[in-house]
C-alpha cells in the first residue's frame, strides 16, 4: 500500500513537470509569434513610409519654384533724387531734371514722392510701369542731387495675372512649357489671407503626395506700389 502510494505521488510529480514544460513552450511560442508580427509590422511601416518619402523626393520643387520666378519677376531700375535747400529758390518752385539720366536708363518710369519728406523722390524704371511726368524745370529752379542707383528683381503683379490666365486657359501646355510636373500656386498677404486673383487652385486626385513650399516674396504694380507677400507651390504627381 505504501509502495501504491508512492507511485501515485511520482505519477502527480511527473505530470506536474509535463504541464510546467508546456506552459513554458506555449509561452515561448507565444513570444515568438508576437515578436514576428512587432517586426512584420515594423518592416511594412519603414517600406510604406520610404517609398512615400522617394515620391516626394523625386518631385524637382526647386526647378518649379524657379520657372514660376521666371515668369513672374522683372529687373526693376531704382534711382534716389533728393531736392536741395538753397535758399534762393522757393521750396514750391524747386526741381529736377532727368534728362541725362534717362538717356542711360531709359524714358519708362515712375516716380514716386517720400510720403515722409517731400524732398525725397524715388524714381522706379521699368516698361510696365504706368508713366507719370515730371513737371518742367526751369535752369534757374534745379536744385537737387542723385543717389545711388541699384537693380533688383521684383515680382510684377502684372505677370502675375498672366500667368494665372495661362494656367485656366491651358493647364497642360503651360506644364510643357514651362517643363515641370503637376503644380499649383497661390499668394498670401501677411495675415495669411488668400489673394484670389493671384492663386489658381490645381485638380489634385486623391492618394497622392503633395509638397507644399512657402517663401515669401516682394510685389510690385504698374503704380510701383510695394506689398510684401507669401509665394505658396504645391507639386504633386
């Protein structure tokens, strides 16, 4: 009966040790599992995320942005007058002449009046500018001296409107003219607002990647009136 005893005992040590030895390779293979799906999922994740970013990448936004510059800027001549203060001469009679200047930079400007100091002209060049004229100056009456004169490239407000027209007349021969992928383009004033005859909105389909590119930008219009402005681009393909 003791011997019976002892054999039951083993029997329940034995089966015990059966039922710990499962539980154990159920749990590593549990582990296991688990640890394959994490990395399947991590693999799945870093391939979807990599082949969006090429996409991305591939898409030449610096080749857009500068075809977009292209079509839209302009060298503006920009020239500084200042009027004298010789006390011969009234402030209301005192001039200047351009006469020897414009046969260097040309009879297509604008001048516009320091709102600040009367005294201060500056004189813009350019072939868009809406032409105001000088009063004539008599020799008795000029008193003044120049400036500096510099160059700079502008974005026309002018050329803007034309290439809006361009892109709504013919999205697709613009692209091949310009030889750029699928874009579209808006401005912004400084509080963010859309400035809807400058911008053109683009058919965009669903699923695909967009860059979107802000820069701001310095405008200019045929009164030679100056805003300051965001240049959004959207590329997609």
């Amino acid at each position: 009966m003791i011997k019976n005893s002892i054999d039951t005992l083993l029997n329940i040590v034995i089966d015990n040790s059966n039922f710990t030895k499962s539980k154990r390779s159920q749990a590593h293979v549990e582990i296991i599992l688990a640890t394959t799906l994490f990395i399947g999922f991590l693999v799945f994740v870093f391939v979807f995320l990599n082949s969006s970013l090429k996409t991305t990448q591939d898409i030449p936004t610096d080749k857009i942005q500068d075809a977009i510059l292209d079509q839209v800027q302009q060298e503006i001549g920009k020239l500084s007058v200042v009027l004298g203060s010789d006390p011969k001469i009234v402030d209301a009679d005192r001039c200047f002449d351009l006469g020897d200047v414009n046969d260097e930079y040309g009879a297509d400007f604008r001048y516009i009046i320091d709102p600040s100091n009367p005294k201060r002209y500056t004189i813009y060049y350019g072939s868009f500018f809406e032409k105001n004229v000088l009063a004539t100056c008599s020799t008795a009456n000029r008193d003044f001296r120049f400036g500096g004169y510099i160059e700079e490239n502008l974005v026309i407000e002018e050329n803007i409107i034309l290439l809006v027209d361009a892109y709504k007349l013919d999205y697709s021969k613009l692209k091949q003219d310009l030889g750029v992928d699928n874009f579209a383009f808006e401005f912004r004033d400084e509080n963010n607002n859309i400035l809807k005859l400058f911008s053109v909105k683009g058919k965009i389909s669903d699923n695909v990647d967009i860059i979107s590119k802000d820069f701001p930008v310095r405008v200019i219009n045929n009164q030679a009136e100056q805003s300051n402005l965001i240049l959004n681009i959207m590329a997609w393909r």
